[in-house]
C-alpha cells in the first residue's frame, strides 16, 4: 500500500509489483516534472478544456472529467481522484461538492467561468495546494496496473519483465508514472483507434526486452514514440492529432 509521502520526511512508498520502496524526495520530484508536462508550470493550467475535446481536463494529471450523458471516448479519472481525497477526509471545493458531472456544458460556458467565477478560482487553489495528493493518486495506479496489463496481453513474459526493469531504475520509475497518467494503461477497449491502443501495454509489448540495461531508456522512449505515431496514424482525420504529436514526443524525450 502506498503511503502518503508528505507526512515525515522518513516515510516511503512500496510498489508491489516489485519489492522496492519509492523515497518521498523521488516522488515529490515526479510530481514536479508532472506538473510541468501537464501545465507548463502554470497555475491557471490546472483546469483546462484544450480546444478538440470535449471535456476539461483537471490537476497536475490532467484527469478527464465528463460532463452529464458526455460519451465516455477516453477513460475518466478524475471522479477517482475525488473520491481518493474523500478517503483522506480533505475537505473538498464547493464546486467538488456540488458537482458529480462536470457541470460547464461548453468550452465557452467553461472559459466564462475560469475568468468570472470565484468558485472556479477556489478549485484551481486547492489542485494546486493538494499535488501531494495527486501524485499518491497517479502511483497508486501504477501500483494497480501491472495485474490488469498482464491479464489483457499474449505476451506475459515480456511485459512483466519490461516493467520490472523499467521500475526498478529512476528514470523508468518516472516514465512509468508519467506515461501511465498521460496515457494510461492500454487496457481500456474503448481507447482503441482501427483496433489499436496506445497505452503502456502497448509501449512495453514494443520494447526490445533484450536491450541492455544502458540502452532501457532509450528502447522505452523509442517504443513510446513509435506507439503515439501510430495512434494519429489511426485517429479519425477529423481529430487532426497530428497538431499534438510534436508536443507529445517531446514529454516523451523527458524520459531521461
């Protein structure tokens, strides 16, 4: 069970994927470099509704969250989030407990309010005072992942010891974390383009399992690159992903 970092500066967290502990000081540092992926170190990015969705996206993870009756394309997470801080007995913003659904029906509706609304300002403070929490959040889904990728995929042996490798050095502890929230797991059917997914299984079933340790990061990045030009190969034109795929590639190159 993962532990919350922030307590006291001894406490650590235990992946049980692998018999390793993650130290507060590497956490705190991945939530960094998520903040800045996901925000380019900017407060007011913390809540955003990016133009070609659907829905805003929320946090230093940019969880998904739907509007009422919205088609569920790609997996929602931040409900999950908020259920995670009630579990942790934090008090929640106004909107949060007001709101299942999140409740701007537009983008426009949506903008209205990020300049106008207090409320919505109370919401971007707390997601910026609470990363701690996010990050906790994101690794344990990590922490949940490799039993559902291992059950969706033929190639067992590969994954599992892609992973394993990947966990068990720095910067494959941060690819892990960050890739898993940025794109998921790659279990969910309903994130499939012409049959194909893009999410870590995919990354891991691409990787040389046979690359040396020196190399493992660069087969990652290789891999991740290869998994996301592919999915804008695949996406409907009408999605025009291409605009995204630079920017996406350079996050990967983050994984040092």
């Amino acid at each position: 069970m993962i532990k919350q970092w922030l307590c006291i500066a001894l406490c650590s967290v235990s992946i049980a994927a692998a018999d390793i502990n993650i130290p507060p000081a590497a956490l705190n540092e991945i939530a960094g470099k998520i903040y800045r992926n996901e925000t380019g170190g900017k407060r007011e990015n913390l809540v955003v509704w990016n133009n070609g969705e659907n829905f805003p996206s929320l946090g230093i993870g940019h969880f998904i969250w739907y509007k009422y009756n919205e088609p569920e394309r790609f997996e929602e997470s931040f409900p999950a989030l908020v259920t995670f801080y009630k579990t942790k007995n934090i008090e929640l913003p106004w909107l949060l407990r007001m709101y299942r659904y999140a409740p701007w029906k537009t983008q426009a509706e949506f903008l209205s309010a990020k300049h106008n609304d207090p409320a919505f300002k109370d919401l971007e403070n707390f997601l910026y005072n609470t990363q701690a929490v996010q990050i906790e959040f994101i690794a344990e889904r990590l922490n949940a992942s490799l039993p559902k990728i291992l059950a969706a995929t033929s190639q067992k042996k590969r994954v599992k010891e892609n992973f394993n490798r990947l966990l068990n050095t720095p910067s494959g502890l941060y690819a892990l974390i960050d890739y898993i929230n940025f794109k998921g797991e790659g279990i969910n059917q309903n994130e499939r383009y012409q049959g194909q997914g893009w999410g870590l299984l995919q990354v891991l079933e691409t990787m040389d399992p046979n690359v040396a340790k020196k190399d493992l990061m660069q087969s990652f990045r290789t891999a991740a690159k290869t998994v996301m030009s592919n999915r804008v190969k695949n996406a409907p034109k009408e999605r025009n992903e291409e605009r995204w795929l630079a920017g996406w590639h350079n996050r990967i190159d983050t994984y040092q």
